[in-house]
C-alpha cells in the first residue's frame, strides 16, 4: 500500500459535550477517545443530554484545563480544575479530582445510566446560563458501560460522544468544502477530534486502518452530520448554507448511489482504536505525527455507513 503523506495538524478534544473544543499539541489515547473528551455532559431537569442541537447556546462556553492534563499519565491533584466561562457569567470551576455525588436516570441518545453529578454551584451556573433547568454531570466509567452501536464496531465504547471514539477529518475535505461555500467556515463547525492534512480531499471515506505514531486507528463509519455544522461556533447562530451545500456533493445518494437513500450528509470518518494494549508508554498522538494508511476500500460506495 502506498503511503500518503498524510500528517496530523491538529488535535481538539472536547470535555464537556456541545461545549467549546481545545486544541492540543498531543492528547492521550484511551479506549473511549482522547482522556478527557466527552467526559462530562449538560442534562436537563429529566437527566437528558443537552446539545447544539436544541440549546445552541452551549457553543459560547469556553473550557480550558490545566495543559498537564494532557501529557500521559498525569494525575488530577486537589487543586487541578476544569474552568467553563460564557458571556455575562462568571468563571465556573469543577473540580478534576473531588468525589461527587450519584446521580440516576442520565440519558444519551439510546443509553441510560448513572453519572457523578458536578452539584448544585454548577447546576446553577447552567440553569442561569441556559434560561432554563441545567444540571452538569461527569461520566462514571467505574460503574457505566456505553457500547457503540455494535454493527460496525463490536465491542468498543465511549462516554458522552454521539456515536464513536474518534472522529477524522482532512483539510483537503474542509477546503473542498470551502471553495463552495460563500463564507469559508473553520473546522470547529465539525467537532473533529484529529485533523490531518497532505492528502486528497474526502480520502479519509477510503481510509479502514490507519497507523498515526504505532497505533492502528480503524475506519468504522462514514460520518454522517446533523444540523450542528450549520451552526456559527462564534455566535450561536444556525446558518443552514453548509448541509445545503453538502447535500449537492456528499449525501447518501450522490455517494452511495446503489444504497437506500435516506437523505444523509458526510463528511469525516468514524474510528475506533483497533489494539488498545494496557501496559506499555506512549499512548499519545501529537501533532505532526505521519499518517500512514495501510488498508483502503476504493470508493466511498464501499466504505461502512
């Protein structure tokens, strides 16, 4: 297989679900995605998850974490925080290490289960944020399993992530986009985890294993997008002009014109960690790390989706 001379250009992992990303020059690797991403998650007063989707709002809140906090094997001390900041609120500060309350009846998409539950400072800092009752929750991975949807990826899991551990995307797909779109729009409108660049545009459809820094990332599913792209991460403001020009070059029908059409849009690859080894060093990516692929299907009509 020849090999491309795909590279990372950037890593974005997102703590708290429908909230702002952080870009990171390296990020641990573990089973359900990069450590920290999707870890905690805004629910409603029946413990259901709070997205872009019906609270745009979420976009505006900015996370940051301590920069150790993503070199491998570091440990939260008492004084380690998660610090959340929106428009016309003051700062919130969650604690990394403190134990939490058990909170039940938590709800993503088709799972349910229990949560740590951030209490009530945070609970009302989202409340007055929102308009509306909000509650912060952190996944318990001690005692909560969340399967990914086992037909294209028996076996693994992840926490609050919509659907799989990884998501990639290449620059050459977002230019593609671009040159189509009046206003250009920045990669954060897809809530990538892993962006590379260096190959030809929409290659990562083809891409069933890669290896980024010895680790073999596989291709489970083609991913298809909901209305957040059409989202202004800098305003909270939809502006539909991006799923209506993906629907022209990238939905099901145009791609997969032999499937069942069930009017969806891709852009970006699902991945999962094909061999996640327990012991051993090294378990990062960082940027600049090659991207070498080592096995491809030939067209996005034979790829999983």
């Amino acid at each position: 297989m020849e090999k491309t001379k795909a590279r990372v250009t950037s890593i974005f992992v997102y703590p708290v679900k429908s909230c702002r990303g952080i870009s990171v020059p390296q990020a641990p690797l573990t089973p359900t995605g990069f450590r920290w991403d999707r870890q905690w998650l805004v629910v409603n007063s029946k413990g259901r998850a709070y997205t872009q989707r019906v609270e745009p709002k979420l976009a505006l809140v900015t996370v940051k974490l301590p920069d150790e906090a993503f070199s491998e094997g570091w440990l939260p001390t008492a004084n380690s925080f998660m610090v959340l900041k929106a428009p016309g609120m003051n700062e919130l500060k969650i604690s990394l290490s403190n134990p939490r309350d058990v909170t039940d009846g938590i709800s993503v998409w088709e799972w349910s289960g229990s949560a740590w539950d951030e209490g009530q400072e945070a609970a009302n800092w989202f409340s007055n944020y929102l308009g509306k009752p909000g509650r912060l929750v952190r996944f318990n991975a001690a005692s909560e399993t969340r399967p990914v949807d086992p037909q294209y990826a028996n076996g693994h899991k992840v926490m609050f992530s919509d659907g799989y551990p990884f998501l990639l995307l290449s620059q050459g797909s977002m230019d593609a986009l671009n040159n189509l779109l009046k206003e250009p729009v920045p990669v954060n409108r897809f809530r990538t985890n892993i962006l590379v660049d260096g190959c030809e545009p929409f290659s990562e459809d083809l891409w069933t294993e890669i290896e980024i820094n010895k680790f073999a990332f596989q291709g489970v599913k083609l991913c298809s997008r909901c209305k957040v792209p059409t989202i202004d991460q800098e305003t909270a403001v939809a502006k539909p002009d991006i799923n209506e020009t993906l629907k022209t070059f990238r939905s099901d029908k145009v791609l997969r014109p032999t499937g069942k059409v069930q009017g969806k849009v891709f852009m970006g690859q699902n991945m999962v960690l094909k061999n996640f080894l327990k012991d051993g060093k090294g378990k990062v990516i960082k940027v600049g790390d090659p991207v070498n692929v080592v096995k491809m299907v030939s067209s996005a009509a034979e790829a999983p989706a």
